[in-house]
C-alpha cells in the first residue's frame, strides 16, 4: 500500500516537473521570437514609456547638434536645441533618453544634417563610480559615419549633451557593439573618454 | 530521484539549445531584414538552407535523399548529406562541418558554408558585419570593354570601365589577373586575336566576387607595364617579349596619369616598399582601401580617388627627385596602425595620408587638413579627459601612442603649407583642424591627414569630376610638400 502510494507521489511529481519544463520552454520560445522580430531593444522609447506610465514630470534639456557646413576648427561646430524629456532620479534614464532624442535628429530646417541612421541604437549605458558614462552603441549606429567631421560631431554632440545637461555625468567613454575600439568609424580615437 | 534529476537536465538542456539558436543569423537585403533559422547539432550550430535559398533568391533542388543542388545567378553547388565537401562545377570547397539532412526535408548548413561557397553562387556581395548579422549589397553592373592591339613587338590589352573603378593587376606565373571591385564586370570582350607568341589568351573569370581577367602568357612572354589613360579611364597593358624596348625614358601618352614607366612593376608588388636602404623618405598614404571604401557619394569612392592622387602626388615629387612611398599601392585595406608603422619604419621626413571628406551636410565643403593632437581643439566642448599619461615614468622612451609628441610644432607648419596652397585650389579659407586621430598619434615625423574637399558637397564633387582640377590638386599638395623640405 505505502509502496503504491510513493509510486503515485513519484508520479505526481513527475508530471508537474514535466508540466513546468514544457511551460518554460515554450515562454522562453515565445520570449527569444519576440525579441528576434525586434531588430534590437529601442531601450530608448522604453525608459519614456515606463516614466510617463510612473507619471513622472517632464524636463527640458539642451541638445547638441552638428551644425551644417561647420568644420572641425569652427567653434560653432554645434548648435544647441531645447528638448523634453521624463525626469528621473536615475541619471541612466535621463541619459538614454538624450540620447534616444539626439538620435532622432535636430528636425524641422536642419533635416538635411541627419547624423545618425534610422536603425541607429544604444546597447547599453553605464554610469561609473568617477562619473564616467560608458556609451556602448550597436555597429549600425556608428557604419554610416562618414568622414572625421561625421565622427567628431557624433563624439562631440553625444558628450556635450549628456555633460551639459547631468550633473553627475563629468566623463564620456564609447564603445561599439560592448568592444573597446580605437576608432568609432576609422579616425577619431576613442582610446580615452571625452568631457 | 534520478528520474527526476533527468528530467530536470532535459528541461534545462532544451532551454539551453532554444538560446543558442535564439542567437540566430539576421541577412540583411537592401532594407530588409530575414531571419534565418538555426539549430545546434553536434555541438556545432547550423543554418536552414531552406531559408537562405529564400533570402538570397536561390534555388534549392532535391536530387536524390541525400543530394541536393542549390543553383544562383553564377553557378551551381552540390551538397550532399553528411559531407564536408560541396562542389561547384569541377572544383570542390572544403567545410569545417557536415551538410546535414534534418529528417526527411530540411537541410542544414554549417556557417563556412556560407562564408566559403555562397559568394560563388551570388552576383552580390556578402558583408559580415557581425556574427549574427550578413549584409548583402546588391552589386551594381559595370560594363568592361576589352581591346587587344598587336604590334611588331609588343601586344596591348586595354581594360576600359563604364565606372571609375582602378582596377588591380596582380602578376602570377601563368598569367597576369585584373580584378576589378565596387561593381559586377560584364565583359565585353575583344573581337582581335592577341599575337598566341606573347599572349595566349585574355579570358573572363567568373569566379572572382566582382569578376577578373586573365591574360594568359605566351612562350614568347617577357614583361609587361601597366599604366592608366583618363577620358575615359582605361587601363592599358603592353605585353612585351623577352627583348625589353627602352621603357624607362617615354611616357606612352601626354594623357597619363600615372606614367608607370619608371619602374613598370612597383606598384603590383607590396613587397619592396620595406628596402632597407632607404631612410628619409616621404610617406604618402592613400585612405581606406579594401573593404573599407571611406566616404562614398553619388558614385564617387574615397578610397578610389585618394589611390589616383597618391600616384599622381608620388609621380609629381619623384619628378623633383624626391623619394616617395606609398602605405598602400592598390586596393587593400590595411589598418591604421600598419599605415603609421610604415611612417615610422622609413624614418619619414613627412608623412601625409590622403583622404577625401564627408559630412552630413552638402554645405560642408573644401580642403581641411588635420594634425595630432590629444584635445578635440573646442573650448566650450567636448574634449577628451586627461590620458593616464607616460610624462614622468618613461624619460628615455616614447610609448607607441605619444610618437607624434615632439613632432607637433613642425606637423603645424607642413599643415599650414598645404592648408594654404589648397584653399588657393579650392577658392575657400578654411583653417587647419587638430584632433585627436589613431592615425597620426604614433607618428614620429611630420604627420597630416588632407582631406581634399568633401565627397558629400555637390559643390566640392563637381571640381573633383575634373581630371584637370584633381592634377590641380596633387601640384598644390606638391608644392606645399617641397616647400615644407626646403
């Protein structure tokens, strides 16, 4: 009798063992599917959509764009654009929102000075402990910068942006695709961080 | 207990293979994006063929259970199930892995199969971007009529291309191979019979990724010259027997851009830059090269047009006897820190890498050149933080990266030269940039980046479309050079 019922207790357990691997297995699948139709995370619209849902109040910022026709000795190589964003406690959200919003562009007259590529995307952003932000961009993001005045102004218009506008953020450092590399495009050593 | 700690193994191996295919290949066509199923099996990971077939337009043939052909635009391959070997025509391409028949349908293919045997099939262009992410470029065509001429002594074969492509001549012992890049060549091949003694044949190569030609030695053959001719752009190969004419004196044509002459082999060969013997050279090095094209434009190439104008710069200056060398000396790619390690091997007297601009507005026009320096040269910017820098624990040596340090003074002065003499060109007042480039870091010379004009401005395209300007151009980089050396 008290073998049988270990033989149904075993059973039991068996089952529900089988029943939870199925059930991870197949939201793991779904959760994998999901993410491979998206092209890559846009964290960006997500840390918008989370703030707004926490009803967090709206910011202005200064962003920095590349000012077309300006070379790299000029000293208005950027022009500035008031933008708005969520605010946050978290210098990380409000750091991945500048630059979501740098990556859209200047709009309205300076269209034509478009720096980033649609498919344009952050990795990844971290906030170290002297207040160097580590900007980790997707390969997409940095393949069509053309030129070194292409490279210097997505250097320069991140770096001024994010330092300008957060106090806690005193140092820019890039990587591509989470590698350290010498160069953003092949020009502009990005050995070393930018402030 | 065992039976559950297999079932536990089981559920989390299968969680495992769903992550590892989830890690999936991505091919890339125009703007879009296919997805192409994956799966682990012995451990190594494989793609469906079925997919690719789709992606790439191919088709997928079964033959028989365990053969199958996939057929594209250049020809077809063989793959047979638990076989490494895939053949095209008669020849074979090795694999790392076995194709593998998944059940009685679906055939999967290990990734050098599509690294090694795709590209034969295609008349497009496989970029790797990432090991997840292929790229495929749909190749434009380019149109490349072949001329043969026979003379008493020597037989000319002129290559001329519907595209400003300078092609690559590369001499082996059978034959002497063009290969052309950026576009697929369709061959318009000559109707004239070379002279069989010193050339047998000039024959199209299919098999090249953009498409090449052979001219294949007669028994007669003794040597060759190359040079270019402009409007339009040809290039022209004389075929010489073993008594060699007196090449070294005339230019073949008031037109040439290049007279090759001087040393008729120099540049097809990459191996004799590093002559011990000369010190003291001037470097030029033509940007990117290879895969890396620099800024492209409405049909402009960067790397394409710095190439021209290091020939025309290094023809200008060994006129004046100077000793000239170039990083590169046909279409390759080589990395930054070999172009400045090449600087530094020839203990240049200047080293000037020449480059064409690009930027994300038309309005940004004319010549910049550039210098090393460890800020970004903005005031109210960005700039880079302080380095954890070398001052004060090395006294008697200079770290790779701090090379261009006691050169800055006399880097300004060449800069300003060729600053001056190509905005005179260019009709602009731009100003010398100093930034912080990989390039230049290490050099121990005098070291400049000249970007001569902007692909990217209509304005600066339309006086670079004219041979005459770009001579232009090459005079006044000349010129500020010999200044500098004076």
């Amino acid at each position: 009798m008290r073998d049988r019922r270990a033989l149904w207790i075993a059973i039991a357990l068996m089952t529900a063992v089988l029943v939870t691997g199925y059930y991870l297995l197949l939201s793991e699948r779904d959760r994998q599917l999901a993410l491979q139709q998206t092209d890559s995370p846009r964290t960006m619209d997500v840390d918008s959509t989370v703030l707004e849902s926490r009803g967090s109040e709206e910011i202005q910022v200064r962003l920095y764009f590349y000012n077309g026709g300006s070379q790299a000795s000029d000293s208005q190589f950027l022009f500035a654009r008031e933008r708005t964003i969520y605010q946050s406690d978290d210098p990380i959200l409000m750091a991945r929102q500048i630059i979501s919003e740098l990556f859209k562009g200047p709009g309205d007259d300076a269209d034509g000075n478009l720096l980033f590529p649609e498919q344009a995307r952050l990795r990844q952003l971290y906030l170290l402990e002297d207040g160097t932000v580590v900007v980790d961009l997707t390969y997409e993001t940095v393949q069509e910068l053309q030129g070194i005045v292409a490279e210097l102004a997505a250097i320069r218009s991140i770096t001024r942006s994010l330092t300008d506008n957060l106090d806690s953020i005193r140092r820019v450092r890039f990587l591509v695709e989470g590698q350290s590399r010498p160069t953003l495009a092949g020009h502009i050593s990005i050995r070393y961080p930018f402030m | 207990m065992s039976a559950l700690a297999l079932v536990l193994l089981t559920v989390t191996l299968q969680v495992a293979t769903v992550n590892l295919k989830a890690q999936g290949l991505t091919i890339q066509v125009g703007d879009r994006k296919s997805q192409i199923g994956t799966r682990v099996h012995h451990g190594e990971v494989y793609y469906d063929l079925g997919d690719l077939a789709k992606t790439l337009e191919l088709s997928a043939t079964e033959l028989s259970s365990d053969q199958i052909r996939v057929a594209g635009p250049r020809g077809e391959l063989h793959l047979s199930a638990g076989r490494r070997l895939v053949r095209l025509s008669d020849q074979y391409v090795a694999l790392s892995a076995d194709i593998w028949r998944r059940g009685t349908r679906d055939w999967y293919v290990p990734r050098a199969f599509i690294e090694k045997a795709l590209p034969l099939l295609l008349d497009q262009k496989l970029e790797f971007l990432s090991d997840n992410l292929i790229r495929v470029e749909v190749l434009d065509r380019n149109p490349v009529r072949i001329n043969i001429a026979n003379y008493p002594d020597h037989v000319t074969v002129v290559f001329q291309s519907e595209r400003p492509i300078t092609p690559e001549v590369t001499e082996y012992r059978q034959y002497i191979e063009v290969q052309f890049s950026e576009f697929l060549v369709e061959p318009r091949m000559s109707s004239t019979a070379p002279d069989p003694n010193l050339v047998r044949s000039v024959e199209f190569n299919p098999q090249h990724a953009y498409g090449s030609f052979r001219i294949v030695k007669g028994s007669g053959y003794g040597i060759y010259r190359e040079y270019f001719l402009e409007n339009p752009l040809r290039l022209v190969i004389d075929i010489y027997g073993d008594s060699l004419p007196d090449l070294v004196e005339s230019s073949p044509d008031s037109e040439t851009t290049h007279a090759q002459s001087a040393a008729p082999r120099e540049y097809t060969s990459e191996a004799d830059p590093f002559d011990s013997r000369i010190r003291g050279v001037i470097v030029l090095d033509p940007g990117h090269g290879g895969e890396d094209s620099g800024t492209r434009s409405q049909g402009f190439t960067e790397k394409v047009l710095a190439l021209r104008l290091a020939r025309e710069i290094e023809a200008q200056l060994g006129r004046s006897g100077h000793a000239v060398r170039t990083t590169r000396s046909r279409d390759v790619g080589l990395p930054l820190e070999q172009r400045s390690a090449i600087a530094n091997y020839f203990q240049s007297r200047a080293f000037i890498s020449l480059h064409f601009g690009g930027a994300p507005s038309p309005d940004t026009r004319g010549p910049v050149v550039y210098i090393y320096s460890s800020t970004l040269g903005e005031t109210s910017g960005a700039g880079p933080a302080p380095r954890p820098g070398s001052a004060g624990i090395l006294t008697d040596l200079t770290t790779w990266h701090d090379g261009q340090n006691s050169h800055s003074s006399r880097s300004q002065r060449l800069a300003r030269l060729l600053q001056d003499e190509l905005n005179q060109v260019f009709g602009t007042d731009n100003s010398v940039s100093e930034l912080p480039l990989e390039l230049l870091a290490p050099v121990q010379a005098p070291a400049v980046v000249v970007e001569a004009g902007f692909l990217t401005s209509p304005a600066d395209r339309e006086l670079l479309a004219s041979a005459q300007f770009r001579e232009q151009v090459a005079v006044a980089i000349s010129r500020a050079v010999e200044r500098f050396l004076q």
